[in-house]
C-alpha cells in the first residue's frame, strides 16, 4: 500500500476512535447524563478542520487518478456519490456543531432525544462514507494505480499534517489529552 493510501486509511482510523467517543458522550446523554458537549464541539471542530479541509481534497485527488481507468458502472456511481459526499460533508459537519453548541447554551433535556438522534444521523453519516471507502474504493485503488500514478499524486500531495494525532495544535490540546494520545 502506497504512503498516501497508508495515510488515508490511517485517517480513517482515528476518525473511527473520535466516533466512538462521540457515542459514549451519546450513551452518556441517552442515560439521563450529561455528556461533556465541549469535547463533543472540539470532536466536531477537528473533523471540519481536518478531514473536511484536509482529508476529503486528498481522497478526491487519488479518486481523480482513479477514473482514469475504465471502470463498471458501479464504480463510476460509487466515486460519484463519495464526491458528492465530500461536497456535502462540509455542510453537514457544520450544521451537527451548531446543534452541539445549540444544546450547550440551553437547557438540553427538552430536546434529549432529538439530540441523540441527530448525534447517531452524524455518526451514520460518518460511518457509512467510510465504509464505502474503505470496502470498496480503497482496495480498487491499491489494486489499480501504479508506481508512476502514485508519483504523479506526491508531486501535487501538499497535506497539511494531522493537528489532532499528528502534532497538536493548542486548540487542540484539550482532545489529545481526553483521548490519552
């Protein structure tokens, strides 16, 4: 597997653990407790900033490298709807923040379940494009581009480092800490 792949999966990887932690914060929250919303919106906030801003570009420029060989129709559908994934996440990531700091700002046991229910459609959401990924488009791509497609990707590959299981931003400092890193 080359590097950039190695990283991508990589990414997906510790996406997975903050995903978990936004579930426990869930069962937390289901239970009649209080889930601790900071780190929740500090989750959130690295997701937008790293892997909408940083990751998604990435995938989309080995998944352009990808179409250049002929694939079925249902490749062509599945790239298609992880572009249009990428396009919308920004978005969606945006939107499930402001909820967090909705319910961070007023009293969140009105709206507990709704809350909780809009905490897994993320969780979903996040779920569901990673596996397609990683099911799917990872292994096509490993299989598929060469030596030479790999070169021509590091040559345009200016990915900024990982501020949360990279080095660590300040404002990131409080998550390393709460997931132990």
């Amino acid at each position: 597997m080359h590097t950039i792949l190695a990283q991508l999966h990589q990414d997906h990887i510790n996406l997975d653990r903050l995903i978990r932690r936004l579930e426990q914060e869930t069962e937390v929250l289901m239970a009649g407790g209080a889930p601790d919303l900071h780190l929740m919106i500090e989750i959130t906030d690295y997701i937008h900033e790293y892997s909408d801003r940083v990751h998604h570009p990435r995938e989309n420029r080995v998944y352009a490298r990808l179409e250049q060989y002929d694939h079925d129709d249902d490749i062509v559908q599945e790239l298609a709807t992880l572009y249009q994934q990428h396009h919308e996440m920004p978005g969606l990531t945006g939107s499930f923040m402001h909820t967090l700091d909705h319910a961070l700002h007023l009293d969140m046991a009105a709206s507990r379940d709704q809350l909780g229910q809009e905490i897994q459609a993320f969780i979903d959401a996040q779920r569901g494009h990673m596996n397609l990924e990683e099911g799917r488009i990872f292994p096509l791509i490993d299989n598929t581009l060469t030596q030479q497609d790999w070169e021509l990707l590091e040559v345009d590959d200016l990915t900024d480092a990982d501020p949360l299981f990279g080095q660590a931003q300040n404002h990131f400092l409080n998550l390393k800490a709460a997931l132990s890193l």
